[in-house]
C-alpha cells in the first residue's frame, strides 16, 4: 500500500465513522485527526475505527481511535513480568519493548532491588503507560541477552516469528554456534542431513584437539599448533567431501 493508498483508505474510514457516530468535525479538525493517524500502521487505524464504529456511543475523538490502536504492546503489568524473569535468572534472555526499558530506569528497577517490589511494579507501570501512549508506528524490541545460549537462540527466534525482531536485528544477537538458526534467518531453510553430519565431524575433531593443549605455557608452541593443523586438514577434508557432493547433486539434477 502506498503512502497515498494508505491516506485514502484512512480518510474514507475516518469519515464513515464520523457520521455514524454522529461526529461534525471541522476540514482543520478532520485533517489533523488523520495527520495523526499516518504515524501508524494503516491495518491498525482502519481496525481501530472499526471499534470506534461499533462501540462508541457519544463523540468521535483522537483518543477513542487511540485507545483502540494495536500497538503490538504487551500491557504495563506483563512488560514488567518479563523483565523480572531476567532480573531474577541472569542465564534468561528476554525480549521486551524498548519502552520497558526505559520506564525500568525511571527508578522501577532500583526500587525491586532495593527490596520495594510493589513500588517497583507501580512505578514501571506508570512510566510504562505514559511513554505507550506517545508510541507511534511499529513497536521498537530490545533484547536483554542471558548467559544459557541455547536458551538465548530459542528467545530470539521466537520474537522472529511474533515480528518482534527484524531479521538483521535477529541474527546479531544468535550465539556463533546456532549455525541452523542463522540459516533459517539468512536463507528460510534448515541445515541438511549432510551439512549436519559435517557439523558434527568438525565438532568432534575440535573436541579431540583439546585435550592436547598444554596447561603449561613452557612448551605450548609444538603440541598446540599440532592440534590446529589436525583440525585445519580435517575441515579441508570436509569441505572436499561437501563440495564433491554438491556436484553430484548438480549432475544428477542435469541428468
């Protein structure tokens, strides 16, 4: 939808429920009103005035519209639920809006580590309710990274797949092992059975390797570069092995 596609469609919209709600707006007041509107997503205001159509029983407002908005915000009391979880388990990550954040640090989170839990969930909530309410267009996510990296991965593709996260924004924030979840970021599939296996060899060769690094830095040189030069000639090995595959693949597709 265009820019222009998306002022039309607000403004058919917002006239219709004007005159049902038996609103008289004036040309300034009616312009303003869908100013206002165009800093949001055009699905969610034409939803908005469709509540506003069946449920308003006096005036037309920009607030009514407003209140009906979806931002995509959790509530005040459920942002500041998922931020606990991570204060409470540092190996959690936990995804939040970058709002919540925010109202946090106007003292919420000071106050809950200080001992004052129910002063700490009344003043995020306030905090928290006054900057939704200058939200505007898409919600911006912030993810407060735990230590458990399985844990980690899970929680981000997640907010992936709630459109939480972008995809760029996503994948910086994947540990360097969740190889599967990157490619399903970078290229909507999943590693095959033998990228898999290869995976598994490199690990397992890696694993081999460390045990014969020395604990003493005296004569670390010979045993340590013995094991990366192990390690470098199996992945060269692989890497053959994947490649030969690939073109067995390629001529069994040309056949």
């Amino acid at each position: 939808m265009t820019t222009e596609q998306k002022e039309l469609a607000i403004i058919q919209a917002l006239t219709v429920c004007a005159e049902l709600t038996g609103t008289q707006l004036s040309e300034a007041a009616f312009d303003v009103m869908v100013d206002d509107l165009m800093a949001y997503e055009a699905q969610s205001v034409l939803a908005a005035l469709n509540r506003c159509r069946r449920e308003l029983t006096g005036r037309l407002t920009l607030a009514a519209i407003l209140q009906r908005l979806d931002t995509g915000l959790p509530s005040a009391d459920e942002a500041f639920g998922m931020l606990v979880e991570g204060w409470r388990n540092e190996a959690l990550t936990v995804v939040v809006p970058a709002i919540a954040m925010q109202a946090a640090g106007n003292g919420a989170q000071e106050l809950y580590f200080g001992g004052d839990k129910t002063g700490a969930r009344m003043a995020f909530r306030e905090a928290y309710e006054r900057l939704a309410a200058d939200v505007q267009g898409k919600t911006a996510w912030f993810v407060s990274a735990g230590n458990d990296r399985d844990q980690r991965s899970a929680a981000v593709m997640a907010a992936v797949k709630a459109g939480r996260l972008e995809q760029e924004q996503a994948a910086a924030y994947l540990p360097s092992e969740a190889v599967e979840e990157r490619l399903m970021l970078t290229e909507n599939r999943t590693l095959t059975l033998e990228e898999k296996q290869n995976a598994l060899l490199i690990q397992q060769a890696a694993m081999q390797a460390l045990p014969q690094f020395p604990k003493d830095d005296e004569d670390a040189g010979v045993p340590r570069e013995k094991a990366r030069a192990n390690a470098q000639n199996l992945l060269q090995i692989l890497k053959k092995k994947q490649a030969a595959g690939e073109e067995r693949k390629a001529a069994w597709l040309n056949a």
